[in-house]
C-alpha cells in the first residue's frame, strides 16, 4: 500500500522543537524506523509550511492512504479541510501531542471531521499507529 504521510508547519523542526511536547527525534529518523517495520507499504512523506503547498501534494492522488499531522493548520485551513473532503481514500489525521490538554484554541480540528479517523497524545508512536489501522 502507498501511504503518504504529511506534516504541516513547523513540523519541519521535530527533535529540536519544543522537546519536552513533541521529543527528540527527528521525522527523518522516524521515518527510517517505519520504512523498517513496513517494508510491505511504499511510505511517502511530504512536509511544508505553506498551506497550498499541502493541498497541492494531496491533490496529486498518488497514494492509496493518507496519514496528516496539520500542525496548526489543523485548528483554521478549511482549505485543507476541503480538500480532505474531496478525497476518497483513508486518512488518518494524528497530533503528537493531546491537543485537548494544550491551550484552548489548539482544541478544535477544523480537518478532523473530514478524516476517518484521529489519534492524539501518543508522541511519534501515533504514525506507527495510523499505519497499523490501515485496511
């Protein structure tokens, strides 16, 4: 199965930002980790600060699955959160952190209910565990 993972803004930083919220480890290291234990999927992954950037990339159709970590798009882009809509194939949109235990306006997904699916508060592991969900 090809699964295209995406991270949007400021994700980039991962392993330096914020440590004690989202840890040590770099997306690219924690790719290669996935890459190992799913070597029967064909991982994708995309990442950008700039919210049409993303669009473009899901518009590209592709992949068979999608795995979306909006960053802050997450709580205002219904632009992306249309794009979702229009996409007929699973996604799963994760958040390192529990979003419900962060300040107030991080507590609301504007995407989330254009996916099949959300996982929250599980650090990196919630990557791996959208993955594992995949039909």
């Amino acid at each position: 199965m090809k699964v295209l993972i995406i991270n949007g803004p400021n994700l980039n930083l991962l392993g330096t930002r914020e440590p004690e919220i989202y840890g040590t480890v770099s997306m690219e290291n924690y790719l290669e980790n996935l890459k190992s234990e799913f070597p029967f999927h064909e991982l994708k992954y995309y990442q950008s600060n700039i919210e049409g950037e993303i669009i473009n990339r899901i518009q590209e159709d592709d992949f068979e699955a999608l795995v979306i970590n909006p960053g802050a798009f997450t709580h205002y882009s219904y632009a992306i959160a249309d794009c979702l809509k229009n996409i007929q194939k699973q996604k799963i949109e994760i958040h390192i952190s529990n979003i419900y235990k962060r300040e107030e306006f991080r507590q609301r997904s504007v995407t989330a209910a254009n996916t099949d699916a959300v996982l929250c508060g599980f650090g990196m592991n919630g990557y791996r565990l959208a993955i594992l969900s995949l039909k």
